[in-house]
C-alpha cells in the first residue's frame, strides 16, 4: 500500500493494513524451502514498505532520500532450529513504552542450541495483554558497533514477525533480526531487550548500520 486516499481515514487503517502485509510476508517466508531467497524478498518488501507506506517509521524527509535498509550478507550459520526449556523462576519484566504506557514481558520460554555458536541462550517473552504475542529482542557484540546499539527484534507476533516451527523446534534465522522503529525517529518509543537478553558473539546478520 503506498501513500494514497485510503491513509487519509485513519491513521489506524494505514497501520491496519500495515500489519497485514507484514502477516502475509511471513506467512511466505514460512512457506519457502530456499531461506534465502525467502531473505532476498524480505528485503525487497521492507524496502518498499520503508520508502512508500503511509505506517513507514521514517519520516517524508527520510523516505525522499531513502536508498535500501543495510544488512549484513546472509549467512547460513546463522539460521537455528532450537528447542526450547522452561525459565524456571524468572520474574515478569515491565518497560515504557511511550503512549502504549508500561508493557509487561513474562518470560516463557529458554532456547536450547545457540550457546555452541553464539556463547549463550535466550529468553522468549510473552507480551501482556489482550491477545498477548511472543516476543524476542536481543543485543550481541555487534550492538553499538555495526548494528543498533539499542538491540534487535527476531520475532514479534502480534506485528506478524513469526518464522515459524519445523519438526517441533523453533526457527531462529538471525538473518531476519530486524531494527525497533525507535532506531530510525526520536517520534517511537519501542521495547528494548531486558539486559540478560544479551548474547556475548557477534551475530553478523539482519539488519546492521549502514556501513
């Protein structure tokens, strides 16, 4: 959807529409057997979205002089089906986030597969309230370096962001760890990784600072 009448309604149906084209990307992603290519058109789409849509986080100004989103090349390495392990008695985290107010983050799950190669596991959160969502944000090495310094986003359910299940594990492809809108304009307030969230390797994939 690009910058037209139908904007105009609401800002809410933008967003509506928004997240439906976010759904039905994943929705694709999930289906595919080729990762990266899969990966080849995630970028496309969120280029597009990024440069045309009326829900785009950059502002107009931004959009006119935008050229593509930066990422590191894909790497295969990087894609993860893990298992997952209970949190055993890790307390609910809570953060601001802007006009949503405080977002509650109940740890509900613990990855099984990554230490080997990245140093260490991560926690999925569910996020509070109605309909709730599984959430996964992370920092690593890269963080303040090549990529956001505030962290990145794997999944995110309730904006579409789910890679899916294969054989009872979670896919966990890094090449899709994307950045919080915060990261383009000071007008977003986003939920940012709890600090155990946070690998000790460098995750050289997804979305990075333009070099």
């Amino acid at each position: 959807m690009r910058d037209d009448s139908s904007s105009a309604l609401s800002p809410l149906v933008a967003l509506w529409e928004w997240r439906r084209q976010i759904a039905e990307l994943y929705a694709e992603i999930r289906a595919s057997d080729a990762p990266a290519e899969a990966w080849r058109v995630w970028r496309r789409t969120r280029d597009d979205l990024f440069r045309h849509h009326a829900q785009s986080p950059l502002q107009p100004a931004q959009r006119a002089a935008f050229a593509g989103l930066a990422y590191f090349a894909y790497d295969a390495r990087l894609r993860f089906l893990v298992e997952l392990e209970a949190t055993g008695d890790a307390g609910i985290e809570s953060m601001t986030a802007g006009t949503d107010g405080t977002i509650m983050l109940q740890p509900m799950a613990r990855t099984h597969g990554l230490a080997p190669v990245l140093g260490g596991e991560l926690t999925l959160y569910w996020i509070g309230g109605y309909g709730g969502g599984v959430f996964l944000p992370f920092r690593d090495a890269t963080s303040g370096k090549t990529s956001y310094a505030g962290g990145r986003y794997l999944l995110d359910t309730i904006k579409g962001a789910d890679l899916g299940w294969i054989g009872g594990r979670v896919v966990l492809d890094f090449n899709f760890a994307y950045n919080p809108s915060c990261a383009y304009s000071h007008r977003w307030v986003c939920p940012l990784p709890p600090p155990g969230n946070t690998l000790p390797g460098a995750v050289a994939a997804g979305e990075r600072l333009a070099p």
